[in-house]
C-alpha cells in the first residue's frame, strides 16, 4: 500500500507560522519562541501523515521562507554583500537575503513556475564559493525519525536550483550557471551521505523545471548531474518529482533513462499528456509516483476517477511499483476544512484541503491494495454527483450566454485613434495627463469600519456616510494636487478581486483558506464553484458619489475578467476559459451600467494577465487568446466616447507586447519604476503603438519619495520613444499599503515634474 505526498503547507491551520515569524521579525518574541512554533508544526503535520497511514512523508518541506532559499543556504552560496563569515548559516543571515536588514536590501524574489509562491532567486557567479552551510535537510529528518517516523527528506534538484538562479551583478553574460554543476555536486554528494548515515532510505529531489522548454545542453546537464551523483545513491532509493505541467517528450526519455534513480513522480493533473507518455513507455523495474491528486486546488478528488487511472497504471509500472502520489506539494492548497465553519455542508462536501487530500491520497492507496474503504467511496461519489447536479452550479442563462460569444472576436468598432480623439473632444485633457492606479491610502480608521460594517456593528448609513467622507477627502487631495483624471481611492475595497467576488454570483469564500505567497505573507483566494453572473450593480453607486463630488473626470475601477481567475480557486469541471468568458460577461454588464451613469472613464486592471501565462510555450498563444479576448468583452459595447483603461503589474511583457496591443484598450497603465530599459526597448525596437500609455513614473512598493527632477527625467526619457499625446503621468501601481506622508509628496513631485515637462514641449 503505497501512498506519497509530494510536499505539505508550512504556515499551519490558523497560519501560526506567519504569526510567529511576524512577532520574531518585529524583536516581540525569541528564536526560542519561533523555533518552537516551527518544530510544534512539523510535528503535528508529519504526525497527521503518518496517522492516516501515509508511506512516504516528506521532510524538509517546513521552510522559515523559502525552499529555494533554504538550498542557497545549505549550499552556502550567500552573496557577499550579507558579510556571512562562514559556519552554520543562522536566522540573521538567513532573514538578510530574504528579507534585506537595514544596511542590505534583500535578494530578488520571483514566481516559483506559474503559481502564486515567489521563491528567493540565487544570486551566483564563476567566484561563488559553495560550503555546506546548512544541516536543516538532516536535522529534519533526524527530527521526524526522532518521533518515530521515518521520512522522504527533499531537496531542490541541483540542476532545477541553477536553472532557477540568476547571474550575480556584474558576472559576464556569456557565464553558463550550469557550469556550476561541478561545484554544488560535491555539496549535494554530503548531504545525501549525511541523510544515509542517519538511516534515510529514500530521497526525493524535486526537478521541476524539466516541464519547462528546455535547451538540449539543460537537458544533458540532468543527464551528467544525476549521473555524477550516482555513487552517492547506493543502497538509496532516489525519486526525482516533477510538476505543474506536461513533461516534454524529450524530457521524460531523458529523465526515465537518468543512472541512479529509482523512481519517478508525475504530475497527473496538469500533465494530462504525461500519461500517454507512461503508457507508451515506463522503465521496467522503477517506481512511478502518480499524482492524481491535485496539490493546486481545493476540490475534492474524483476518487473513482483517479482509481481507474491507477488501476490502468499498474499495468504499466507493476503493482508493487505504483504509488499515489499529490500532482505537486500540497503548499499551493489551503491547509484544512476542518477551520471552514461559515462554508455550508453542500460546498464543503465538494472540497478538500491539504488535510483532506493527505487522506484521499491514502484511501485511493488502500483501494488499490484491496481495501477499499466503500463508506468513504461512496460519499465521495455522492458528493461529486451533487456537484455535477446542483441547481447551485449550473445558470442556464449564463451558459447560453456565454456560448454564443463563440465565433465573434469582440471588438470595439472603431479604431484606437479614432476613439482618442472622440474621447479628447469630451474630457479635453492636458497633454501629458496625470491620474493614479486606484486605490489611496488605507488607514487602520478606514479597515475598521469595513470590519465592524462586515460584523454588523455599525449601520449601512453610518457605513455609506464614512465611505462618502473617505472619497471626498481623496478627491480634494487630487483636486488639490491638481491631479486631471481622478480615482475614488477604493477605501470600500478590502481586495481588488474578494471585492467583487463578493458581489458576484458562483463564488464561496473561505475563513482559514490560506495559501503562502512569499516569506509569512498568504492569500485566500476566493472559491469560484458555479456559473458566474452579476446580480445587481458592484462599484455604480461608488463611481457616480465620487463624480459628483468633482467636475474633473472619475475613473470607474473594476478588476478584470482574466485577473479574478487567476487569483481565484478555479472550478475544475470546465475549461478555464469558460469561467473567464463567464466573468467577462459580468463585468461588461458593470462597465455599461458604469457608462449609462454617466462615467466618462473606465479602468479594468488586469494585473495578473501576465502571470496566468501557461509553462510551456506551445501554450501561451491559446491561452493569450483567450485571455485578451475576454478582456475586451467587457468593453465591446461602449461607445467611442467612454475611455477604456487598463493597468497591469507587469513591465515585463516586451513577449506579449503583441497580446497587450490586441486588448485595444484605449489606456495602459503598467508597473515600470523598476526597468524603465526593458520597456522603453521595446519601443525602440519599432513596435508600432497608438493607445494610451502609462509605464509608472516612481515605484509605489517602496517608501522612498522620487524627486520632481527625477521624475522629470523619466517621462523624459520616455517621450524620446513614445509620442507626447499618447504618454500619461502615473506611479506604477496602487497606493493602498502606502501612508499619506509618503503619497503626498510623491504625487506633487508627479505632478511639478508633468508641468515642468509640459512647459518644455
Ligand atoms: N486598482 C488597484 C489599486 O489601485 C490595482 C491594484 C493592482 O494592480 N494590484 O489598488
Ligand atoms: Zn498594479
């Protein structure tokens, strides 16, 4: 009976984990303290494993920030500018690079593959010297063994942890990280040896990045790496995992043929192709993990499903060889369902959580050993069979609707241009015109009384009377910055996708469904489980309060189809762009109520259009399709008068420059402050573009206030590439976790510098 999970939340049910951090970072507590919360939840959670029955439990998985982090560490490969003078790299080091100390900034984090974690990227180079600095993957192992349970220790692969690294400042850009192969092995060589020696019989590299596109000469570095290590492997089992899409025919020979490896894991749910390609070959003699249980979402296994798959695969693999296994570590789910007591019993017999899958995983291990447990058979297919059948589910209007937007492409009639002057004879802009992303500062005052309005400890009037006092000190601050085009400031927002999942029909919303997303910080995102379709107005009332507190032009503020998905639990019973075509449907039904109420400009953000962006390339065209075709559903209809805007966190889009265009949005406005180079070069290089453009003048992420001059220089720089009535004044991104003393300042610098600009022409 063999049941694996592939990794396992670290910040706890109640994220205990992010507390305890929080309080250590803030000097209210001792490592004592944040040591024994951590060793607390390993426990607990290697203890929930072994309990159900689970053969092969992770360890090595806990991490105090990141995983990748946690390798530079153990390989020792701390840059210098964190002056580590050697030994056991320590908390201080260790919260340095990940989080920077008051003379170091940190180091650069970015998305780990196409989820929503963001992992700590290695900053190496031809003189990074490599020690074994960090013992963690030994000690806890040593830990669990010391509990009675014996564990799978994981590693980051060596050749996933170069591929994933990025050139040390300074280092030549012909320098080749895979040529560092040699010097991280020998590393690797003594961790594996440590691990033996303290009784280890398993162990499990995780080598994701062999679903991504990858160049012959990454493929071999696999080849060459594991065979290296293959002396080290002996009278080990060695499982290499992959995940989070379909491993590339090459890839999988490459991979199946590596020396020294015995077993296998795939991820089933995302990797669909993966299993023509197990059934067509599999090594006579390895171990296949299958990941039939989707370590990404939160519904609750088709167990009858997956037991046919596995049932077929034991032909392949051979019974004593197959194990269930999670799709991917179970960290990019919510923790436990037990904690949801506001969701009903409907919904919740649809979901399953870490907590949960740790169990489905194992009964699907025990059905396929003989045991199956039918009580629990069946009401997991009764709960399926709900689900399919729900009145909950399924709107027949909103089906019909959205499958007759097939076979049209949705676009406004007219051209950009054309539009922009209809649009300028009515709002009759300044050139150069200044605006911001949206949201204003949100004070402790203002998330009280959206808590206490929530709690139904304050009235809808004295509610609505507070909000109204908040827009209207936001739209004095503008008109007084002399701002040209406005924004309400959002204050009724508590998050720009919750805000109007709330409001739409189709989504659940969790109490403890947390997920983490970098260091102790988490998201909840919303559960989208039915046909989607907008009741009733979300955002009119708002907009027109705030138009008629000002004769300056008020920006209408939704949040994209294409941005709500992506940073939702998405329904797994339709194609993802159904559900986007869906919300698309009803966000066009707010931006034309927004139209008929008179608001003359409407921003749609899609800031997570980007990184919805599939692994593999061969996929990127489908899905950018559909994507940017569900963006301009919501706007079709309007008329040429009404400006549509967008805004995206995202500079780095010169590969999708062509897809942005195709939004034919008649605004842009874009995260930039940070490589101002990489945008402008992508005008430079000829790109012909005639909307509206915003690239952020200053970085809002930041406390730091841009001077006027330096803000003068960048639009300055811009308009050498741009033309001067298509270029807009903007920070790069909403204001809402900045403070008044910082905002203030900035937005007069913004504003002096446009002016001076403006003088200049
Ligand atoms: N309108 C949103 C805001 O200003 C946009 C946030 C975002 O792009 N992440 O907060
Ligand atoms: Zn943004």
């Amino acid at each position: 009976m063999a049941s694996h999970i592939a990794g396992y939340p670290r910040m706890g049910p109640k994220r205990e984990l992010k507390f305890a951090l929080e309080s250590f970072w803030d000097g209210k507590s001792s490592a004592e303290d944040l040591e024994k919360v951590a060793t607390d939840l390993r426990s607990s959670i290697w203890k929930q494993m072994s309990e159900a029955g689970i053969k092969y439990i992770p360890s090595n998985t806990f991490s105090y920030y990141d995983q990748v982090l946690d390798t530079t560490a153990m390989l020792g490969a701390v840059p210098e500018r964190y002056s580590w003078t050697g030994g056991e790299i320590g908390l201080s080091t260790y919260f340095s690079m990940a989080r920077g100390n008051a003379s170091v900034p940190a180091m650069e984090m970015t998305k780990w593959f196409d989820t929503n974690y963001h992992f700590i990227v290695p900053e190496l180079g031809p003189s990074t010297k490599f020690t074994y600095a960090s013992h963690k993957a030994v000690s806890e192992y040593k830990e669990a063994k010391a509990l009675g349970i014996d564990t799978v220790p994981v590693l980051v692969g060596p050749v996933s942890y170069l591929l994933l690294s990025k050139p040390a400042k300074g280092v030549e850009k012909s320098f080749s990280l895979l040529s560092l192969l040699g010097s991280i092995l020998p590393i690797y060589k003594e961790v594996v040896a440590e691990l033996k020696a303290a009784g280890a019989s398993w162990i499990q590299f995780d080598e994701p990045t062999l679903v991504k596109d990858l160049a012959a000469h990454e493929l071999a570095a696999f080849s060459s790496a594991y065979a290296e290590l293959e002396s080290a492997f002996a009278g080990l089992n060695v499982l290499i995992e992959t995940y989070f899409a379909d491993i590339p025919a090459e890839s999988y020979k490459t991979l199946t043929s590596l020396s020294g490896v015995t077993a296998y894991g795939f991820d089933l749910i995302r990797g669909a192709k993966t299993l023509d390609l197990i059934r067509s070959s599999f090594p006579s003699g390895k171990y296949l993990f299958a990941g039939v249980v989707d370590g990404r979402n939160i519904w609750a296994d088709d167990l009858a499903a997956s037991l046919s798959t596995l049932q077929s695969l034991e032909a392949v693999a051979g019974k004593d060889k197959l194990v269930v296994s999670t799709s991917c570590s179970l960290m990019h789910t919510a923790v436990d369902l037990v904690n949801e007591t506001k969701l009903d019993d409907e919904i919740k017999s649809w979901l399953a959580f870490a907590a949960q899958k740790v169990v489905e995983v194992n009964a699907l291990a025990k059905a396929l050993a003989g045991q199956k447990d039918e009580a629990y058979f069946a009401a997991n297919a009764a709960a399926q069979a709900s689900r399919r059948s729900s009145p909950r589910v399924t709107n027949e209007e909103v089906q019909k609707a959205a499958a007759a937007l097939k076979g049209s492409d949705h676009r406004r009639a007219t051209t950009v241009s054309a539009r922009l002057d209809a649009q300028q004879k009515k709002l009759n802009l300044p050139v150069l015109p200044t605006t911001t992303i949206g949201s204003f500062p949100q004070t402790v005052e203002l998330r009280r009384v959206r808590r206490e309005y929530k709690a139904k400890k304050i009235s809808e009037e004295e509610y609505i009377s507070a909000i109204k006092e908040e827009i209207s000190k936001v739209v004095k601050i503008q008109e007084e910055l002399d701002i040209d085009v406005l924004v309400h400031g959002e204050p009724e927002r508590n998050d720009m996708v919750e805000y109007f999942g709330e409001q739409l029909s189709g989504f659940a919303f969790t109490a403890n469904g947390w997920v983490q997303s970098y260091g102790s910080r988490c998201v909840k995102p919303p559960i989208i489980y039915g046909d989607v379709s907008r009741p009733n107005p979300m955002t009119v009332f708002w907009s027109k309060t705030a138009q008629s507190m000002t004769a300056r032009p008020m920006k209408g503020m939704l949040t994209g189809p294409v941005t709500i998905l992506n940073w939702s639990f998405v329904r797994n019973d339709q194609p993802r762009f159904e559900t986007c075509y869906q919300i698309a449907l009803a966000i066009k039904k707010e931006v034309e109520d927004l139209e008929a109420a008179g608001i003359q400009v409407i921003q749609i953000d899609e800031a997570a259009l980007r990184e919805g962006l599939p692994l593999r390339k061969s996929e990127h065209a489908f899905y950018l399709d559909w994507a940017v075709h569900s963006f301009r559903i919501t706007n079709c209809g309007v008329q040429d008068t009404t400006q549509i805007h967008t805004h995206m966190c995202y500079s780095n889009f010169n590969d999708i420059i062509h897809s942005i265009i195709d939004m034919d949005a008649d605004v842009i406005t874009i995260e930039n402050s940070r490589s101002d180079e990489k945008l402008l070069s992508v005008f430079r290089e000829g790109v012909k573009y005639g909307a509206g453009i915003g690239p952020g003048v200053y970085d809002i992420h930041s406390p730091r206030i841009p001077s006027t001059e330096e803000i003068a220089d960048r639009v300055n720089k811009m308009l050498a590439v741009l033309d001067t009535n298509i270029l807009w004044v903007n920070p790069d991104c909403g204001l809402k976790t900045r403070k008044y003393t910082e905002v203030k300042p900035a937005l007069t610098n913004m504003v002096s510098a446009t002016k001076l600009i403006r003088t200049q022409l």
